[in-house]
C-alpha cells in the first residue's frame, strides 16, 4: 500500500476522535459564556446555587477530612507523576503505554483554555473548606483529571485483566471518580455545572485517547 494511502487511513481514524472533542468543547464553551456565566459578576445559576446550599447544611465533622483527601486525588500533583509511573511501566505495550498521560494531560489542557474563556470566579456562597485555588471555576479541573485518568486505569484494567475482575475494576474507577466530582463541591470550591463540564471533557478524552492511540492507528501512522 502506498504511503499516501496510508496517510488517508490514519486521518480517518484520528479525525473523528479530534471532531468529536472540538464539538465538545465548542459545546462546553457555549454553555459556559451562555448559561453559567451570562454577566459580570457570573451569578451561579439556581440549581448549582441549590445544590451548594444542600451540601453545605449536610456538611459533618467527620466527612470533612476524607473529601478533602479524596479531593487530591483529581490532582495533577498526584495523576501526573501515575501517569509517568503508567507509562514506564507498559514496555511491551506500546498504544497502552500513552493513554493514560494523553488522556489526562489532554483533558488538563484542555480545561484550563476554557475557564480563560469563559472566565467563571469560584463559588462564594459559603465559606470553603480549603483555601480556593487561584484559578477560575469553569469547568472543573479535578473532575476531567479525575475521569480521564481513573476510567482509564479501569477500561484497561478490565481488558487486561482477569474476567472476574473487570466488573470491579470498572466500579472502582468509577467511585474514585464520583467521591473526587463530590468533593469538589462539598468543599465549595466548585459549582455542580463545573464538575459536570470537566466530568464530561475527561471522559470525551478517554475515548479520544483510545482511538488515537489504537494498534491500527499507530500502524498505519508508522507504514
């Protein structure tokens, strides 16, 4: 086969993963400037102010302490050097060896240009368990680091691993996940429509990563 058929078989397989994050995150940037951030002072809007107010009157002594460590772990000071570990750790994988730093520094990225774009202050409606962090709220780093570095870990948990455990891992990532998007907002340093824009980025990215780096797509890249 030629080299330039092979060029065509490998855009079609990265173009679509590329188009469908470019349409998500054109949709989350819309939904940010237009919905959760329609004025100057960015006004949370009445579910995200709702949720808040129910979290913060359900707020326990004994629950604080274990969100704000389940909070470090959407961190890029813990996932990235996972990441690096990740990928010194699959010598004989090469597609498996990127997905999971792809995957999470991609969903970083990815977050950090929309909350320049959509400009979001954090919450202010009650007071945080932590200091809040210097950046904007708009959508939630943590969430999309959380989902697009622990569902990896679980997808390709499940296909590597034994069949009886692929079910639980699967579950696993999927709890570190929910307790770090909980988290986020227990400690009001986030508002729920924030963790819902990051939860979805990182989980686009994991799909992303997948098919950009699949066996077939790296073959025809390297033919």
């Amino acid at each position: 086969m030629s080299p330039s058929n092979n060029q065509q078989r490998f855009l079609r397989r990265i173009l679509p993963p590329v188009v469908v994050l470019a349409a998500i995150a054109a949709m989350v940037w819309v939904i940010g400037r237009g919905w959760v951030c329609h004025g100057p002072g960015c006004d949370a809007a009445s579910l995200d102010a709702h949720i808040l107010d129910w979290l913060y009157l359900h707020r326990r002594e004994w629950l604080d302490r274990p969100m704000i460590a389940a909070s470090w772990l959407g961190s890029t000071y813990v996932l990235l050097p996972l990441a690096i570990l990740w990928a010194l750790g699959h010598r004989a994988d090469r597609a498996g060896r990127f997905l999971a730093p792809l995957a999470l520094i991609g969903a970083a990225l990815s977050v950090h240009v929309m909350k320049a774009a959509v400009a979001r202050p954090r919450p202010a409606l009650h007071e945080a368990l932590i200091v809040l962090p210097g950046d904007l709220s708009f959508p939630s780093a943590h969430a999309a680091q959380s989902a697009a570095f622990w569902l990896v870990l679980g997808l390709r948990g499940q296909a590597r691993g034994p069949h009886g455990l692929r079910a639980p891992l699967i579950a696993v990532a999927t709890v570190v996940v929910l307790a770090v998007c909980t988290s986020r907002m227990y400690l009001q340093v986030h508002y729920p429509s924030d963790v819902a824009a990051g939860l979805l980025i990182g989980i686009a990215w994991v799909f992303a990563s997948g098919r950009i780096l699949s066996p077939r797509a790296r073959a025809a890249a390297d033919a």
